[in-house]
C-alpha cells in the first residue's frame, strides 16, 4: 500500500463535510484484496466512481457539497480476484498549484482552475473523468492517473457535462451542456461520435441560465430541462459559493429537441414547479408519445444552500409521459419513497425496458441506506436491506454474458458502513434481490459519499497488460 496526505478539512456544522461527507485525506494503493463470497470470473474491468473531496480546508459556513476537487476511487476485478483498489484526486490547475507542481496539459477553454469532481466513465477506448458548467473532461490513465485534459481530441469547443447519455444503436454520446460564467443566454448539444470526436453541436437559446444537470434521449429526441434552479448574481458575485438557487419565477418546462433538428425545432411543455437532477431513462411509445421515469423534487436549493437533501424531501420516483402534438403532459408517481441515483440496464437506453435501479438515500444514516429495483410494467418494488448504518450508493447493472432477460445481470457499487467508518465494494444479484451479496470486498478505507461512477469493462478500455 502507497499513501500521500493531503490537507484535512474543517467540518463545524456542515451536514456536507461531517461522517461519511467528509473527504479522505490519502491516496491510497492497496493489491490483492481479500474478497467475501465469490466474485464472477466473467467481471473483468474496472468499476469506478468519482465524487468531490475538498484537498484543502474549506469554509464549511459557505461550502456547498458539489464543490471541491475530484476524486475517483476504483476497483480492479480480474478471473475472479480483486487485483487493486486506488483512489486519485483528478488532476486540475488547483491540485497542481497545491502540490507545486506544473499544470496539467491540455486545453483549458474557459481557465477553470477545477477538474471534473463529478462523474467517470470509459468511452472510445479511454478514461473519462467529466463535469458540468463548463469544465473540459479529464483523461485518466487505466491506473487513474491523470493524463491530462482532453477536449475529445481536439473537438469539443467548449463546455461538457458529466451526464452525456450513449446511444446503444449508433455508439453516439449526446450531451446537453451549459456553462453559467460564459453563457447567459444559451446551453449547446453536443454528439460525440463513436470515435470520441465532436459532430454535432447546437446552440440553444433559453431565457436565463438554469442548472441543467443531466438529459435524456429517446430515439427521436434530446431532452432538455429547464428548470426553476437558476445562477443568482448575488451568490456568483461573492466568489465563493455556489451560485445556483430555487427560482420559481422562473417556471419549468421541457423541451424536445429532434435529434436531426435546429433549435427552432423544438417542441417546448410546460410541466409543474419542481426539480428533477437525474432521468432514469426514456422513450418513444407506439402511440408517438414520449416516456421519462426520473427522479423529483418539490423544489431544490430553497432553504438549503448547501447540498440537495435540507429542503424539506427527497427525490421521488415519477413517470412522465409528453404528447409532442398536443404539448401535454400526464404525471404518474411510481414510488414515492426517497429514490435517487436511478441505473437502468445501458443496452436499454432510448428504447422500451421494464426495470430500473436506485439508490434510497436519506439525511440520517441509522436506518440505513437500501438499494431498490422497480419493475415499471407491474409497479412492484424490491428492497435490498444492507443493514443499520450502511449506506448504498449509486447501482450499476453490468449484464451477465449470454444472458438473455433484462435483468439477468450483477449490480454493483460502495456500500458504506457508518459504524465502523469503513466501506465495501459489493456485487448484488440484479435478478434476485433475496440473494444476500454475491460477493463483498472490503476496502483500505473509507469511501466517501459521492456522485456517478460506471462499471468500465476491459473490452472497452483495454488494461496495460493486456
């Protein structure tokens, strides 16, 4: 094991920096893990997932939780073995600065002294680390280890996001992107091609700048959501806090934007009040009307300034089915437990699929976090308790080979143990969720909460050794 501090961070009483929040202060390596249960011998590739840890001490009075640099942590699973476990803060203008070494290369279109805190992923052979609000994606090298920025080889004019949706028919990746500081008055589309070059981008013109999170895709459209969490200059003019806030005047709608369209092309529905981070997925049904299960809010950085859960409720499942000809909508609530985080098997996005994943976080930690399938067809639900005091994260589907039924696959992601202060990587049966873990790694140390991560397979992005 290989370890190198960094500066710990000063929690007072920020919900967002205490127990599990609060940053690790080691970049470790650790090799040949111990594994509970038995591994499946046909998972060979990396899971990843990356989050924000502040490298140095922060003001917890101002600190809002999607701030602070990037850290990816990953596992290494390779003929039933846990061959490594790494955790590297992502590579940025700061980090250099800090440790006093020289920036990171590469091209740096808007000099955003950050790096990508928010999600990672493998895509046209390569590591990913991305964000949103216009920072440029970070290569990583199979180990983690910055590369260095990559504007998809030169491609991408400006900002990215950290939620681009693959088009498992073409190889495509859509992306609806914003980037607050340098456009007011517009967001962009952008398609990736398979090769991991730019060929398509699209200005679209909006009346404000609102956090636009994530998107969706259907076979016809790009989803884009404007919504009532808008820039407030008064929080962007002090430098130091995140400038985003619930914004009702401001209104909500979606807007369908044809894939081989303009922006004067798109088809705009008002829809209530309300917030909405992360789609589950999305479709086109055979009556023309368009699918979307994603997870709500009533409102968002109302009272809490400072992360997504003080605002009086946590995110619920919803169905919302959009007539593009009328510019109707009709909402149904699928679950209205805490559903966040929402996975769905990759080989389904844009097209009908019947089951859906999701975390069910909340504000305490004692009861526990459970992960939780749905199937949308018949409206039933699974709980997998993980225990008092464990915490679930995002759940990934990695499909079993040769199998032929949607769910027929693994879950897997951290699972976070609040009482021992530790955390596992576990994989879970995605068909039978009265399995107990399929098989548990215990890690080198805590991992804490954080955002997006996938399961990047070594067919994808080949190992060194390879």
């Amino acid at each position: 094991m290989t370890t190198a501090s960094t500066s710990a961070v000063s929690a007072k009483e920020n919900l967002y920096l205490q127990a599990n929040y609060a940053p690790v202060t080691k970049e470790v390596t650790a090799t040949d893990l111990a594994v509970i249960g038995e591994l499946p011998k046909e998972l060979s590739g990396r899971y990843l997932r990356n989050g924000p840890n502040p490298a140095q001490a922060v003001d917890p009075n101002t600190h809002h939780w999607f701030l602070g640099d990037g850290m990816v942590h990953g596992i290494r699973l390779s003929e039933g073995r846990a061959k490594w476990y790494r955790n590297r803060y992502v590579g940025s203008s700061s980090i250099a600065a800090l440790r006093g070494q020289p920036n990171i290369g590469g091209p740096n279109w808007n000099d955003s002294m950050g790096g990508p805190n928010t999600n990672v992923g493998g895509f046209a052979g390569t590591t990913w680390a991305t964000v949103e609000a216009g920072g440029v994606p970070v290569e990583l090298s199979y180990e983690l280890e910055t590369v260095g920025r990559n504007d998809f080889f030169g491609t991408l004019p400006g900002a990215f996001t950290a939620h681009p949706k693959v088009d498992p028919k073409t190889g495509e990746m859509h992306a609806i992107v914003y980037a607050w500081a340098e456009w007011m008055d517009h967001v962009q589309y952008v398609v990736v091609g398979a090769d991991g070059r730019v060929s398509k981008t699209v200005d679209i013109p909006l009346p404000g700048m609102p956090m636009i999170h994530d998107m969706s895709l259907t076979q016809r459209y790009a989803v884009i959501y404007d919504q009532p969490v808008t820039v407030d200059l008064d929080l962007a003019l002090t430098g130091s806090q995140f400038p985003f806030r619930w914004d009702p005047d401001y209104g909500n709608r979606l807007g369908l934007f044809p894939r081989n369209g303009e922006a004067v092309d798109i088809i705009w529905v008002d829809m209530p009040l309300c917030y909405s981070f992360h789609p589950l997925n999305a479709y086109d049904d055979s009556a023309g009307n368009v699918v979307i299960d994603l997870c709500v809010y009533d409102a968002m950085f109302d009272k809490d300034v400072q992360g997504p859960f003080g605002d009086g409720g946590l995110g619920r499942l919803e169905r919302w089915v959009i007539n593009p000809s009328a510019r109707t909508s009709s909402i149904s609530v699928i679950d209205d437990a805490a559903n966040e985080f929402p996975r769905h098997r990759g080989s389904l996005t844009t097209l009908p699929y019947q089951f859906g994943y999701c975390a069910s976080p909340s504000e305490g930690f004692e009861a526990g976090w459970p992960t939780l399938k749905h199937d949308l067809n018949t409206g039933k639900k699974w709980v997998f308790d993980h225990g008092p005091g464990r915490a679930a994260g995002e759940p990934v589907f990695v499909a079993r080979d040769g199998g032929t039924a949607e769910d027929d696959g693994w879950l897997v992601t951290f699972v976070h143990d609040l009482g021992a202060d530790t955390a596992e990587f576990v994989v879970m049966d995605a068909a039978d969720f009265t399995r107990p873990y399929v098989a548990q790694v215990p890690l080198p140390q805590r991992v804490p909460f954080g955002f997006h991560g996938n399961w990047v397979s070594d067919r994808s992005v080949s190992p060194p050794d390879a």
